[in-house]
C-alpha cells in the first residue's frame, strides 16, 4: 500500500481517469445511459471539480494513475455531499487503493459544510457496496438529489 499516493487530479489526468471509468462500468455491464458512463463531466474531471466544495483525488503508483473518486455538493440538498466516480483499475484492487481514496474524500467532505455523504450504485458492484459499508455508508430506499443515475438503483447514505 506504501507505494500508492493520493493526489488532486491534474488536467493531464482527464483522459486516464475517463478510460478507467469507462473499463470499470463496461466489466460491470453499467456501460449504460444514466450512469456515469452518460456523464458530460466524464472526459474534464479536473474542470467539473475545482468549485471550492468539490474535490476529486487521483490514486497513482509510480508515475501512474490507477483511480479516483471525488466529493461533490448533491444537487437539490442542502449540507450533503456526494461521493462521485470512485472507480479503480482491475490490476490495481484489493492494493489499497480504494480505501485510501475514500478516507481522503471523506476527510475532505467533513472539513467542508457537508453533514451527510450519500452514494449511488449498481446491485452488482457488491465488493463496492461492502467498501462503502465498512466505512459507515448505510443503505436508505430510496435516492436523493438529482444525480441524473437513474440507472443506479442502490442507494447508500453516512452521518458525517
């Protein structure tokens, strides 16, 4: 795990990121219209997260980028923030990338005006469900904000 770092993505990251979203929802079949997959911040992260309450960090091994996941206000809420595009290369989980992307992001939300964290999912990505939970994420029925994921049916929500 020493070998991974966590940084703020840079604009050269955009394209590595976005390649490693699109992989990531393909193996999962989410490759699909309302998912990430569909999201017209996909190919400029670095642009979408540079509003003070926004960040998105990058995961990198060597001169590598291997994930990311950022935070982000959730449309239509008044203090919840949400945790967006957490996706990390298949060589690259299980490594403890993942764990420290997420303890960053939400290190990050509870320094900023957020009192809650909630997160959308797809009922497949169970070892994802499983992070989220180990880090007090707790399901709730129904969703939140206007995400635009209608295709992202579980829905997940922690006290910050």
């Amino acid at each position: 795990m020493s070998s991974i770092k966590i940084r703020r993505i840079q604009e050269c990251d955009n394209e590595v990121m976005a390649q490693i979203i699109r992989n990531c929802l393909k193996e999962n079949k989410a490759d699909l219209p309302g998912t990430a997959f569909a999201d017209k911040s996909l190919d400029a992260l670095y642009d979408f997260y540079q509003d003070s309450n926004s960040r998105y960090f990058v995961a990198t091994k060597g001169k590598n980028v291997v994930g990311g996941a950022g935070i982000a206000p959730l449309p239509n809420t008044i203090d919840v923030c949400e945790l967006q595009k957490m996706y990390i290369s298949k060589t690259m989980r299980r490594h403890g990338a993942a764990k420290m992307l997420i303890e960053t992001c939400l290190s990050f939300a509870k320094n900023a005006p957020f009192k809650q964290c909630y997160i959308e999912t797809m009922p497949q990505m169970l070892p994802a469900q499983n992070l989220y939970r180990q880090y007090g994420f707790d399901f709730i029925d129904q969703a939140m904000g206007a995400t635009g994921h209608h295709a992202c049916t579980v829905y997940m929500l922690k006290e910050l």
